[in-house]
C-alpha cells in the first residue's frame, strides 16, 4: 500500500468502493485522513464498513468541511452529465480528484523525481504497459506495475529512488489527475473512443494531451493525426515513435520496420522478429515505445533485447495457448470489435477464424480487405446471420452457434489444410455478452477448448 500523508488530520469525501475506490479509502485512512465515503451499490458500502470505513450518504453531507473529493473513474464526470456527486463538489467549491493524483501529491511529497512511467493510448496501452514493466524488471528494477491494467495504483508499494512505477491510465482517470507529472509519458494513438463520456473527439483528445504537457519526457505514436499534432506541440524532450507504411520513412523518429527497432538514423536498437507475442506492426510500436521508455531509464540494448524476447505477452490477447502438430491456436479473445480484430488478421496468414457474439456497430465490414487472409470462418452467437451476409461469396464460412462447435471443427479443417502454419484464431469482433459475462471468460473457454482436444 501507499499511505496517502497528504491529506492527514483532514477529512476527505469519496464516491465509488469498487476496487480501486476501497484501495484509495484505505490509503487515505492509512495515511491520518478522515474518510467520509459513498457508493450507490449496497454490497460495496458492506464490504467497505468491514474494512472499517467509515460511510455516509454524500447527499447529507456538510461540504464544507472536505478538504478534497475523490471520485471513481468509472463515475460520470462530464458527460452526458455530471455525476450527482460531482454536482454537489462543484457547488461547494471542492476539488475533484481521483487516486493517480493522490499518488502524483504522495510522490512529490515523499520521493520527488522517483520513476513514474504513466502510458495512455485508445489502443495497445495495456500490452505497452505490461511491456515496459517486464523489459524493466527482467533488467534487475524494482516495478510495480497498475493503473488501469488492473491493480489500484495506492494497492502498490510506495515510490521510492529506486523503484519505478510503470502505470496504465485511461481517459477517465488523466481527467481526474489535474497535476499528473510522470517522468516518462506515453501516448500510443488515439481514434475515437469514449465520445459519450468526453463529448467531442477534440476534447478526448485534449485530454490524452494533458499526459504528454506534464511528462518529463514525452514518448508519442505519431501514426495517427491527433497523437503527431500533440507531439508537434510538445517540441523538446520527446521521442516520436513510427511504424511506416510504405516506403516512406520519417528522419525525426524510432521506426520499426520488417521488425527492427531503428535509430533516426538507421542504427538498429533491437530485433522483434520471431516474437510470438509481438506479432503484427501494432506489437512493433508497442516494441519500440517500450525500447525507448527503457533507454530513457537507463537499461542497456543487450537488457532490453532479452526483456522483449522473454516477454510473454498478455492473456486474450493474440495470445497463444497452444499447438496441435502444425497447427497454431492463438486467443484473441480481448478483440471486441473490428479494429482490434484487423490487428490480429494483419499478423497472420492461411487462418481459421472464429468470431461472432453481440455485434458492434459497423460489423465486419471493415475487415474485407483482410478477407483474403482468411482459410475459413465460424460463426458463434447472435452475430451470426449479419456477419454470415459479410462473409456470402468472399469466405467458405461455417455456422457453429458455440465455440464448444467451433474449435474442434477449426482444428480439424486447419490441420487438414496443407498449409505450412494454419492458425485458428479467436478474434470475435464482437462483445461476448450474448453467451459469456466478460471477454475473458470467452477467452478462458476457447484455451480450456484447446488444449482438451486430442
């Protein structure tokens, strides 16, 4: 835990006791504050009193005495419209914060300048995440790796000197971070995404921006409109990050092509080629972005190449779970829609896809130019007939229903193949709640799947 001092002897109001939020009342309490907490679910205020937190409806509340609010992520702060909570600070003249900032005050307070490397992107910022933290910590660093990737940031040891704090940061949690000063920030692109919690593109994007204005360093994507305009107007202490398309190559930025990390100018800093689980050119910029996090912080080329070869990627995510003979089976259960399942079609060939499930908006269409990559496809849930009207007369589809039709059937046709790597694929383009609660239970099914066959 990271006790939060900052606040001692005053009290704080908090809305939100889901995982991060009883991490953060605990903190605060740890650290001598008053915690005055609220959630709208009955069995989070439960468990939060049996962590001996004291509850209290915000509504009731006398304003005037909280010296800070500290929301959830997760509660509406803007848009469509502000949380009642959040009404009732603003009225009240009460900062809105959440637990990075309280990390950010501990930091300058306790262990001002320890290492903070804080990533942000629409995509791909989970894996850089996971990425950076490995290539660290297999090169002798102390990391404690959180954030959004799934551990609260204040559940982590404390900062230190000699400890580095490497941590995943949404949207929402950077527009509750007001003084967020990482010594290394990173944005890895930005498409449109959230708009119902931000309102416009441009003010999702100027909030992303808010990561790279405070960082130190900054270390930018620039594959994309939005991301290369920020990085032009951050200027000085930035590393600009590119995976070419084509033959053009920029002189101002890492490149990453046919798998080699380069120099400006051209020297080669690393080789990601024969990485299982940094297939595709969206894993190369998740590469690169890490190999310059980890110069910056002062590891060595030979520390940084074994950190990457050794790195295991994460779970449902192009993730492989096994092979049967020739036949490579690869988890991509993470995939909930068109764009993260084009990745995954990029990185193969002579693949048999499994996809379907509760369908986004725009479907598959988006993928045809991919379909040429595709043996065979087969279809599961209650996508199937739209996605089947996709398929009719580009690839031999079969409609399975389940997965537990799927993989079998896929494994005996991909083996069947002559192919030289058949690949079946789980990258369903879809969101699973039509017969799974969450991507990863699909996920852990289709690996179950796998390795019960014969």
């Amino acid at each position: 835990m990271t006790p939060v001092t900052v606040f001692q002897d005053k009290t704080v109001a908090l809305f939100g006791l889901g995982g991060s939020g009883l991490a953060t009342a605990l903190a605060l309490k740890a650290g001598g504050a008053a915690v005055q907490a609220w959630d709208d679910n009955a069995d989070s205020l439960a468990r939060a009193r049996e962590a001996g937190i004291e509850t209290r409806d915000l509504r009731e509340a006398d304003w005037s005495g909280f010296a800070a609010f500290v929301l959830s992520p997760g509660v509406p702060l803007t848009h469509p419209e502000p949380h009642w909570s959040v009404r009732l600070a603003r009225d009240a003249g009460v900062a809105i914060i959440g637990d990075i900032e309280l990390f950010c005050r501990e930091r300058r307070a306790q262990a001002p300048g320890a290492p903070f490397v804080a990533i942000t992107g629409t995509n791909g910022k989970s894996t850089t995440t996971a990425l950076i933290a490995h290539v660290l910590a297999q090169g002798g660093r102390d990391v404690q790796m959180g954030g959004n990737i799934g551990t609260a940031i204040l559940s982590l040891e404390p900062p230190a000197a000699d400890r580095v704090h490497v941590i995943e940061m949404s949207s929402f949690q950077i527009d509750l971070t007001p003084s967020l000063d990482p010594s290394v920030g990173v944005l890895m692109n930005i498409t449109p995404d959230h708009l119902d919690r931000h309102g416009t593109m441009e003010q999702y994007a100027a909030i992303k921006e808010r990561l790279i204005q405070g960082a130190g360093l900054a270390v930018v994507g620039i594959d994309d409109a939005p991301s290369r305009a920020i990085a032009d107007r951050r200027g000085a202490d930035l590393v600009r990050v590119h995976v070419p398309h084509g033959d053009v190559l920029r002189t101002d930025a890492l490149t990453v092509r046919d798998g080699i990390v380069r120099e400006p100018d051209g020297t080669a800093l690393a080789d990601v080629n024969g990485i299982g689980s940094l297939r595709g050119a969206h894993n190369w910029q998740n590469a690169a972005v890490a190999v310059a996090v980890a110069r910056a912080l002062g590891l060595s080329p030979e520390q940084i190449q074994a950190g990457l070869t050794s790195f295991p990627g994460l779970p449902h995510r192009m993730e492989e779970v096994g092979r049967r003979g020739h036949v490579l089976f690869v988890n991509d259960s993470k995939a909930t829609n068109a764009d993260s399942t084009e990745k995954a079609l990029t990185a193969f060939r002579d693949i048999h896809w499994i996809l379907g499930g509760k369908a986004k908006e725009g479907g598959i269409f988006p993928l045809v130019p991919y379909f040429e990559r595709v043996a065979h496809a087969y279809l599961i849930g209650a996508a199937s007939d739209a996605f089947a009207a996709t398929l009719e007369g580009a690839v031999p589809y079969t409609r399975c229903e389940t997965l537990e039709n799927a993989v079998p059937k896929a494994a005996e046709n991909a083996a069947a193949s002559g192919a030289p790597e058949p690949v079946v694929l789980l990258s369903p383009a879809c969101a699973s709640y039509d017969q799974f609660r969450n991507f990863e239970i699909r996920g852990n099914r289709f690996r179950e799947l796998v390795q019960a066959l014969p």
